[in-house]
C-alpha cells in the first residue's frame, strides 16, 4: 500500500464520525492497538523534542524501508503517533521524505488539537522525516 492510500484510508475512516468526541475515541483505540514499544528504546535520543507528553520514537532500516515503533504516556498523542506509523512506517526514506501528509488537515486534527498537542504533532512529523532524511543520506554515501 502507497502512502497516499494509506492516508485516503484513515480520511476514509474518519470521514463516517462527525463527533469529535468519537474522534478522540478512535485515536485513543488506534493508539491502543499500537504494537508496545520494548523498554530498551525508551530512551532520552528517542525521546520527540516539542512534545509536551512524552513520545518515543525507534526508526529502523529493513530491506530498504524504515519501520517506525514508538510509544507515548498520553493516550490521544498515542494515537497520533500510531497514525503517522500506519500511514509512513514500512516505506523507503525517499518516499517518507517526498510524501505530502494531507491526512492530517483532511481530518482535521490540526484544528481540534489543542496548540500543544498540534506543536508535538509537527514535532512527530519532524522527527520522522529526519530519520527519512538520515537514512537517505547514509544511503547516497
């Protein structure tokens, strides 16, 4: 699955709730269902910077894509994690760098997030994309 269909399928998704409410709920049942992170990775270097939770993220290299694991102690930031693995993890550094996240503002999550949840999930996106980033450049050496 390309990342644009990923991404129409969580538009898709959350297209059939119109209480934000049961948006919330869906976030918080997504970040739920997130595979737990092993203790090992929880780490002050995985730690996302601009969180105000704290969110950890693991990024590795397998058969050319990078394989996102993580984990956060708040549920809904939970969840916004676990959508941002669904729609990138398991996709070559190139195509996370390239990929425009149109999902986000299609669901509006960045108007119903409150401004510090909004700031860690630009911070979320950021850090994602900077692994992209350093993978693509190690691949290029």
């Amino acid at each position: 699955m390309t990342i644009n269909e990923a991404q129409d399928e969580v538009v898709e998704e959350f297209s059939d709730l119109t209480d934000w409410m049961d948006k919330y709920q869906m976030l918080i049942d997504l970040g739920n269902e997130l595979e737990p992170l092993d203790d090992k990775y929880k780490t002050d270097s995985n730690l996302i910077d601009g969180c105000q939770s704290r969110v950890w993220l693991q990024c590795d290299l397998k058969d050319g894509k990078l394989v996102f694991t993580a984990d956060s102690d708040a549920l809904i930031v939970k969840g916004i994690i676990a959508l941002l693995i669904r729609v990138l993890s398991g996709h070559t550094p190139q195509e996370i760098r390239d990929a425009d996240l149109y999902f986000i503002d299609k669901i509006g999550l960045h108007e119903h997030l409150s401004p510090t949840r909004s700031n860690g999930l630009l911070a979320m996106v950021k850090q994602i994309k900077a692994y992209a980033l350093a993978y693509s450049m190690k691949e290029d050496a």
